[in-house]
C-alpha cells in the first residue's frame, strides 16, 4: 500500500519560512517524479515544484521561484519543500504528489498559515 505522509505545516509570519517533509512508502520511490501543490482557500490546487526522479530537474511555479526549494533523498524516500520569504498568498494545504507514468497518488495535505 503506496502512503505519502506530509509533515512540517504550521503557522509562520511573513517573511518566514518553514520546511515541509513527505515521507513515502510502499513505492520505488528512486523511480517516481516527485511533485508539491499547494491549495489555497477557495482555489484549486496547483503546482507548487516538482522534481524529476533521481532529482536531476526541478521545476517551480513562477509565484515561488528563488524562494522555495525542492529536493529529494531518494534512500531516505523523503522529498521535501523548504519554503522561504513567504507570503500570505502562501496559505494553503500543501500535497505531496508521485508520479510514475500512470500511477498517481497523493498524500493527506499539510496546512500553512503565513500570518501578516
């Protein structure tokens, strides 16, 4: 049974900045493209990174680049987001998301808060 647990969510102030952690399990991980999206309130969810499988390639959103980081530890099956200078359009329940071809799964969310 393939589970991604999110952990590291909290309530930080602007300009702050936090460390999301996914742990993974039940998959190969080193073989899966690792991804984070964010859901803010009353949107949809979207893209936040993403990284390829072996980590050779991370991709950003426009809104958090040279701000966010992501990387992955593929003998650890952990990817992580740090997340820096935030914003309070940051709020929102962050996923962790693996991909490999057609299999997808998705983990429980983490919420964020980033307080004016």
């Amino acid at each position: 049974q393939v589970q991604l647990v999110e952990s590291g969510g909290g309530l930080v102030q602007t300009g702050g900045s936090l460390r999301l952690s996914c742990a993974a399990s039940g998959l190969t991980f080193q073989d899966y493209h690792m991804s984070w999206y964010g859901q803010a309130p009353g949107k949809e969810r979207e893209l936040v990174a993403t990284i390829d499988d072996y980590g050779w390639r991370a991709r950003y959103a426009d809104s958090v680049k040279g701000r966010f980081t992501i990387k992955r530890d593929d003998g650890e099956s952990m990817v992580y987001l740090q997340m820096s200078s935030l914003k309070s359009q940051g709020t929102a329940v962050y996923y962790c998301h693996a991909r490999l071809r057609g299999d997808v799964y998705w983990g429980q969310g983490t919420q964020v808060t980033v307080s004016p």
